[in-house]
C-alpha cells in the first residue's frame, strides 16, 4: 500500500476547492465506483461524532 505524502494531500485540496458542485458530484461517483468502502467510511465519520474540522485538525496534526 502507497503512502500519501504532505504535497499529494496539499494539492488535493487545491484541486476540491477548486471544483464546483457537479465537479465534486462527479468526483464522489467515481469514488464510489472505485473504492465504495473508502466513500462509506469518509461519510460514517459524522455518525460516529467526528466533525469534518475535527477530521481536518486530527489530519493536519499528523504532519
């Protein structure tokens, strides 16, 4: 299995910001064709009381 380096991450998130919603919409579906349980685990996280500021802060303190 890869490993996801600082800079992938960082322009990840240019990318998704930098997208509209059907641009997003699109992106989801594809992941959902691709790798549904990595989709079903990323839309649980909120069920199961972690927020996406706190899934943002848990992220960036890994670094």
């Amino acid at each position: 299995m890869g490993v996801i380096t600082q800079a992938v991450m960082v322009q990840a998130a240019i990318d998704i910001n930098g997208m509209d919603h059907a641009q997003k919409v699109r992106l989801a579906d594809e992941i959902a064709a691709q790798r549904p349980n990595l989709l079903a685990s990323i839309l649980v996280l909120p069920r199961m009381g972690l927020t996406s500021k706190n899934w943002r802060c848990r992220c960036t303190s890994c670094w």
